[in-house]
C-alpha cells in the first residue's frame, strides 16, 4: 500500500504578495542562503554550474570555429539566439535546482538536465526577454545615449524577469503569464529586490578579484538566494509523503 502523501505550501502567496508585499527580512534571506551554500546538499549545485559553464564553453569554441575570424554580425546575432535557445533548459535546471535547495532538498548534479521536456517554452521566454532587451538598447543608443546606458535594458530585464522560470516550471504558467506576473511581482516588492542586487553587483565585483575563484561560491549562493526570494514572495508546493515527512517538490 503507497504511503498518503500531502501538498502543502512553504513561504508565501502570489496574490498576497500582489496586493500585500511581503516585509522581507533580507539579513535572514542572506543568511540562510549562506547556511544552505555551505551545507553538503548544495554541492550537486556547484557540480551543475561547473558542467553548464563547460558546455556553454565548449558550445561558444564550436560555434567559433564554424564563424571563422569575421563572422558576419548578423549571423553572430543568430548564432547568439541559437544558443541561449539550446542552454535555456539547463538555465532552468539550475534555477529549479536552487529552488530545490530553497526548500530544504538535496539535488544532485544529474538534476540539471531533467527539463529538455520545456525546451520550447523555456527558449521562446529566454528570446522574449532577451530580444525585448536588445530593441531597447538599440533604442538608447540610436537616440545618443551612451554604452553605459545602453547596457541599463539587460539588466533591468533581468530583474523584472527574476520569477519567470519557477513560475513556468513550478507552476505550469506559459511564458507570457509569467512574464507578466513577475514584473508586477517585482514592481511590488522593488526597494528589497533592487538594494538585494546591488550588494550581489558588490559581490561579483570582489568574486572576481581573486582570479574569478569566488564565483564558486557566489554562483551557487545566488541561485539558492534567488529561490529563498521566489519561496518567500511566491510560495512553494511541496509533496509530503509518509509519517517520516519525506518530500519533493510538487
């Protein structure tokens, strides 16, 4: 006889937090994201990360290769898009492996390659996001703006579009919907999400300094810290199964 299992939610609510933003505390966020970053179940994320980057690598040297010394920037352009496109599904491991970590579970690097299924949706989000942001510093820099500014869009994108792969993934919502949600999701909660990514921009900045050797700790650490945000503003469903507790995500 199988064991009774039970949903439950850990964190918060999404309509909740639209219409209450939630009082984050973002000491006990960093806090218990260092505590999970250094706890022996995130290892499988540091392994993920190190065999994305080789594959991104690998991937960035063959279509080098194939460009030749001066490739077209159009087809460069393509190219770029092609690739965001093949990497979109490990992008999403990672994100849900972090979440993962958020909750308690341990993952194991394997963990990184269970999401070919969503390849579709998980690609037509990245290129949404990522053409969207291209066509605005395109805009910026055809009206005199400067390098600097041009650059503003990508990282604005980035952070309107902070919840949009656990909500695709963990939520079934289509790219579009979770596009959406989660800008307002951060328009709601902006003041703690923005100062949080300008200590992680302070951060990246002294990772890099020792040879980039930090950014083994930093990567793992800010994909937990990005599943603590998406657990306390979103909420995560959890199965339950047994007296013992043993649980997985739902």
């Amino acid at each position: 006889m199988s064991e009774p299992s039970r949903i439950v939610v850990l964190g918060g609510d999404i309509d909740t937090s639209l219409s209450h933003p939630p009082a984050l505390s973002l000491r006990a966020l960093l806090r218990e994201a260092v505590q999970l970053t250094f706890h022996r179940g995130s290892a499988g994320v540091l392994l993920a990360l190190l065999g994305v980057t080789a594959i991104w690598l690998l991937l960035g040297q063959v279509a080098g290769y194939w460009l030749g010394q001066t490739p077209d920037p159009r087809a460069l352009t393509l190219l770029g898009l092609l690739l965001t496109a093949l990497l979109a599904p490990l992008t999403g491991g990672l994100e849900m492996m972090g979440l993962q970590r958020a909750v308690g579970l341990p993952v194991r690097a394997s963990r990184v390659f269970d999401y070919w299924r969503f390849m579709l949706p998980l690609a037509g989000l990245s290129m949404l996001v990522n053409v969207s942001s291209a066509l605005l510093s395109l805009a910026i820099e055809q009206h005199g703006g400067g390098q600097w500014l041009s650059m503003l869009p990508s990282v604005l994108f980035a952070m309107l579009s902070l919840f949009c792969v656990p909500l695709m993934l963990e939520r079934g919502c289509n790219p579009l919907t979770a596009l959406w949600l989660s800008v307002r999701l951060f328009v709601r909660c902006w003041q703690p999400l923005l100062l949080l990514h300008l200590l992680m921009l302070g951060l990246l900045v002294l990772a890099l300094l020792p040879m980039g050797m930090g950014l083994l700790i930093l990567a793992p650490f800010y994909l937990i810290l990005r599943g603590l945000l998406y657990r306390e503003i979103c909420g995560v469903r959890v199965q339950v199964v047994g007296d013992a507790g043993s649980r997985w995500l739902a």
